[in-house]
C-alpha cells in the first residue's frame, strides 16, 4: 500500500510545484489544494488502484459521491466544499494529461455538484404592512413618492429596474393595470391594487409636479428631488432607510419586496403559473423555487400548531 501512496503523491507533488513554481500559486491554494489531493489519494488507496494513470472516470465520480456521503473519519461536505475540492481533483488529472503521463484527462467529464438553489428571502405580511405603514408616515412630495414606490414594488412585484423605468404613460390609473417592460425588453400588463393605485393618485396629484418642476421634463414615474428619473441605487437607500425605521432587517432591498409578493400570493393559494407570468419568469422552474419557500412556512405552521408534529 506504501507503493500506492508514494507513486500518488509523487504525482501530486509534481502538480503542486507546477502550480508553485510555473503558475505562482499562493501557499494558502496550494495547502488546499494538498490536502484535498491528500483525501484523494486515500480514497484510491482504499479501492486498490495502484497508479494515478490507472484511475477511471468512475473513480472520480464515487469520490466526489463520498466526498457528499461523509465516512467515519471524514463528516459530509456541502456541495460548494465538495465542489472545490473537485476543483483540485480535475486540475490534477488534466495536468497528467498535459505531461503525457496519462493518455486522457479522466476527471473532464465530471461535474461539481450543484448547490441547492437559494431560497429567496422575503417578510411577512405583518412585517411589509410595517414597512408601508412607516412609508406612509408625512406629506411632503417626497414622502407621497416614496410610498407610491414601495406599495407599487410589493403590489405588482416589479424588479427595481423596472420600477424606475417605468414612465407616467405606463401606469393605466383607469384599467388598473401597469405596463411593466422586464429582462430583454419583454412586456407584462400587471393588475394594480387598490392600495398601490390610492398612493400613487396621491402622488401624481400632490408630489410629482412639485418634483419636476425643478428639472427638464421626464416622463418618468418616479423622480427625484432634481426632477430627474430615480435611480435603482436611490430606491435601495429608500428601502434601507423605511426598513431601519419600522425595525427591519438591515439586508432588506427592493428584492425582497417581489420576493413578498411571490411568496405571499402563493401562500394565498394562486397558481403557481399565474405568478410566472406576474414576475415575468420565462421559465417555471425560477417560479418554482418560491413554492419551496411556501412549503417551508407550512411546515413551520404545522409543527408549531400541530400536537401530534413534535
């Protein structure tokens, strides 16, 4: 077995000088980058292989299987660890390769494992009525805006850019509707509620005028101080600054208002193919991942209210 070992990490020490030397790589990556090799050549020696140009590509896949398994020695990795580990495995093999040492690059085809997909952050219903009610709070045109925005970001779930591409034109105040122009120039009519409808009468009639009347003309909806068209990074800090004031979140975006919107209208029993269309997804599948959300918060509402849960 001591043959196995040593002709695994001759190898190994000949990539490692290579990245050392010839590439520059630091010595935190290259300590790394060891002891994953380290791991690697343990688990060879475990199935018996006897030379690195012996490996097959279903070597590396059970590696990579085990690696996400865990053993008695080692706990499981996550799929992002795993994955970098991978990533020292694959540049090992393709260096081999390289050198002739073996005829092919065996760990080419072998992909890192995908991390599971991020759950969107969004707040409760109690937590956004906080969020628009501390919105609501003053008159002034900027205030009237501001609200106008953040009812308008949760009502029809609009990215933040296009929020503020909108235009005065696309907001149809008769029909209820808003014209909302997403990635690649795509449109989507979207209902507007009462709520949002109600703020932004509001501010067209008491707080744009006097926002415009300092700047050159803009059609655009919101606007700022200067009379200009708002900017994406503009509606962040107004987001930021309603959150700190109604005790939210500090990480709170315009994000995490159409994350609201999703989730909440799901939570309410929409379709899940209607809420496609709302946030303008051009697959389900993206829509899909806030039915995870939902299904997390009726797990939560289960064990908390069921007896027989615990």
């Amino acid at each position: 077995m001591g043959t196995v070992v040593t002709l695994l990490e001759r190898a190994a020490g000949g990539w490692l000088d290579h990245l050392r030397v010839e590439r520059g790589v630091s010595v935190h990556t290259l300590r790394a980058y060891r002891r994953d090799l380290g791991r690697y050549a343990e688990y060879l020696t475990s199935r018996g292989v006897s030379d690195p140009a012996a490996v097959a590509e279903r070597d590396i896949s059970d590696f990579l299987a085990a690696l996400r398994e865990g053993d008695a020695d080692h706990p499981p990795l996550a799929a992002s660890s795993a994955a970098r580990t991978l990533v020292a495995v694959r540049g090992f093999h393709k260096f081999l390769a390289l050198e002739g040492d073996t005829q092919q690059n065996v760990a080419a085809a072998v992909q890192p494992p995908r991390p599971p997909a991020r759950l969107p952050k969004a707040i409760s219903i109690d937590e956004v009525e906080r969020l628009l009610s501390v919105a609501s709070t003053g008159d002034t045109p900027a205030a009237l805006r501001d609200r106008a925005l953040l009812e308008l970001l949760y009502g029809v779930g609009a990215r933040v850019s296009e929020a503020t591409g909108l235009d005065v034109d696309d907001v149809d105040l008769e029909q209820d509707l808003v014209r909302v122009f997403g990635k690649g120039g795509k449109e989507r009519l979207i209902p507007l509620g009462q709520y949002a409808k109600e703020a932004l009468i509001a501010y067209l009639v008491r707080a744009r005028p006097v926002l415009v009347a300092g700047g050159k003309g803009t059609p655009a909806l919101f606007v700022n101080q200067r009379g200009g068209r708002l900017s994406r990074q503009s509606v962040w800090n107004i987001i930021q600054a309603c959150g700190q004031r109604a005790d939210l979140d500090a990480h709170l975006s315009p994000h995490t208002l159409r994350h609201s919107f999703a989730t909440h209208l799901l939570d309410g029993g929409a379709d899940v193919r209607v809420v496609q269309e709302l946030l303008g997804h051009a697959s389900v599948t993206t829509t899909q991942i806030y039915t995870m959300v939902s299904a997390t918060h009726l797990r939560e509402v289960f064990a908390a209210a069921h007896p027989r849960a615990r």
